[in-house]
C-alpha cells in the first residue's frame, strides 16, 4: 500500500473513534434535557385527576347536546359521578335549559330525575312549567323532581293539579302529587283528602294514599280523627293500620291504651281469621314502641318469631329504627338463620348500625 493510502486509513480510523466517543455524550444530554423537562413540569396525581374531571364534564355536555338519545340518558346519569361542584353545576343547568325544547320524551323524564337527585335548588320555574305537559310521564317526573328539591311554593299548583284528578282512577301521577304535598306539610289539602277517605267513590287505593298524606304531617289536631279509623271495624285493615301507624308519628302517649285495646281484639280472634290482621297488628306494635310504651317489648319480640316474612321484616326494621342493644342477640340469630333472605338483610343492616359487627367483617359473624 502507498503512503497516501495509509494515511487516510489513519485518518478514518481516528474519525470513526472520535464518532464513537461523541455517541454516548449526545445520549447523555437528550436523556439530561429529557429530566429537566420532566423536573420542570411535573404531572402531580392532583392535575391529571382535574384534566380527567375536565375531559369528562366536556365530553358529558357535547353528547347531552349532540348525542343520540340512548347515548344522552347515559350522559346525563354520569353526571352524578362528578366531583368538581362547578362542574355539576353547569351540567344542571345544561339540563334545566333544554327542557322547555326537548321533544324526546325519555330524555327529558331522565332530565327530570337527575335534576331532582342533584338537589342544587335551581330551575325551579322551568321545571314547574313541566306540570303542564301533555305527557303524564313528564308531569310524574317533573313532580318528583319538585319533591325532590323540596319546592314547597309549588304547593298550592299541585292541589289545583290533583283536583282535577277523577278519584276512580289510581296513576303515578296521582301518587306523586299527593306524596309531594305530604312532604311539603302543606295542610291545604287536609278537608279534600278526609273528603275522599270517605267517600265509597274514591278507590282503596287513593284512600290509603289520601290517608298516609295526613300521617306525613304528623299534626296532634289529627290524632282524634286517624283515632276513630283505627278503632273503626268496618274499615279497611290497611287504612286502619296507617291511621295507627300515623298515631305513633304523632307521638301523644294518652292514645296507648286504645291502641293496645285494638291489639287485645286482635288477639281474641279465632286463628283462622288473625291472618287478616297481620297489618294492624305490627303498626300497632310499632305505634306502641315509638309512645315508649315497655308492654310493647314482649309483642315485638314474638312479631320476630311470627310465621309469616311480612311480620317478622317488619319487626326487624322497627329495631333497625330503634337501636336497642336489648335486641342483639336476636337481630344476630335474624341475621344467621331467618329463612327469609330480606329478613337476614335487614337485621345485618341493623346490626351494622348499632355498631355489634361492622361492614367487612358481617361475613365473620355469621
């Protein structure tokens, strides 16, 4: 080989270590900018969380907006997994303002609903205007969602509504207003529904619920009347165990004795016939407890031990009510062995909340 050749083979040789050398120092300044960036910037736990919340609420309002309508009803119940309160706050009014334009009926009774368990005390005018749908689906909903947000000052527009309404016929509709009302406290309505109470036109099924209307008011000037019900053997068993049951609400001691004669009657009945009172039986129960009367402790404790699953739910919801540790080691027995499964529920559910056994470790205790 010619000096000239072996010279540039020295030459590249050079070259070739020199780029080798040169290779990881630039790796090593890329990876130095790539930290520094990441140093600078960094993406806490609390940011991507708000960037997730953010992207959500967008993409819940573009599809309420823009959506089919299956797409729009899902839309509108992810709304109540939304942290960010600003953000639920435009979401509900987004749902206030398309009702009065909404011609899609299962959007707008879905509108309705979630307005009502978002409770925000917004847009109670529009949804007062709903009242007046052609629908009765959308006025059921728009009435639950007053309930709901507890508008009182619609009221007397809800008596108006309900006088309207032939007593022979039974709907949602008609219970919602009446439930409403009931919850409301609004006393505006108490002659008309002692007039339907009355009135043999009027179905059981409005009667019972006219007469749970005037239990929910729990007002003392009542009791005589709920009294004369629930002493009236010609009345419906059920209406007369919600007159009792409505007793109780009331509160007023002087009426356990009368209660307990209804009891007392019901126990000289022959056992084919007892059956029949099964409701009046455990209202009864239940009035006597919430009076504070102890005679009642002996009735509740064989209610547990009744044949009949209606009875002894019953009896194990009242002690749910009532937290008496006097009643552990039943409501545990309830818990394992009861052959109903609802029964077994509840008086886990009891037990839970009386503190005896907590959550994660009910499955231990049994």
């Amino acid at each position: 080989m010619c000096k000239k050749g072996k010279i540039m083979k020295i030459k590249l040789t050079l070259l070739n270590i020199l780029i080798s050398c040169m290779i990881p120092i630039v790796i090593m300044a890329q990876n130095t900018d790539a930290n520094t960036e990441e140093v600078s910037e960094p993406k806490t736990e609390e940011s991507q969380t708000v960037s997730t919340e953010e992207r959500q609420i967008r993409f819940i309002r573009e599809t309420i907006l823009f959506g089919i309508h299956d797409e729009r009803r899902e839309a509108m119940d992810r709304i109540m997994q939304i942290k960010d309160e600003k953000g639920k706050l435009e979401l509900n009014d987004l749902l206030i303002d398309i009702l009065k334009d909404e011609l899609n009926t299962e959007v707008k009774i879905k509108a309705l609903t979630i307005i009502g368990q978002l409770n925000l005390g917004r847009g109670i005018d529009k949804i007062t205007a709903e009242l007046d749908d052609r629908n009765e689906e959308i006025r059921t909903a728009a009435v639950n969602a007053l309930n709901a947000l507890n508008a009182i000052s619609t009221a007397p527009r809800m008596i108006e509504l309900l006088k309207d309404l032939p007593r022979d016929r039974d709907s949602l509709y008609h219970e919602a207003l009446i439930t409403a009302i009931g919850n409301f406290k609004s006393k505006d309505l108490v002659e008309y529904a002692k007039n339907n109470i009355e009135d043999n036109r009027t179905i059981l099924s409005l009667r019972e619920k006219y007469l749970l209307y005037l239990v929910r008011l729990e007002d003392t000037e009542l009791a005589n009347y709920l009294l004369a019900i629930a002493k009236n053997e010609n009345e419906d068993v059920n209406i007369r165990a919600y007159a009792v049951g409505g007793l109780g609400r009331i509160g007023n001691a002087e009426h356990a004795k009368e209660i307990k004669a209804i009891l007392e009657d019901i126990d000289a009945l022959p056992m084919n016939r007892r059956h029949r009172f099964y409701a009046l039986s455990i209202y009864a129960i239940t009035a006597l407890v919430r009076l504070g009367d102890t005679d009642a402790t002996p009735r509740l404790m064989d209610a547990l031990r009744d044949n009949n699953p209606s009875v002894r739910l019953r009896a194990v919801q009242l002690l749910k009510e009532l937290k008496d540790e006097r009643t552990i080691d039943i409501l545990k027995y309830k818990m394992n062995h009861d052959q109903n499964s609802r029964v077994r529920r509840i008086a886990e559910e009891a037990l839970i909340e009386m503190g005896t056994i907590k959550k994660d470790n009910a499955n231990d205790e049994r």
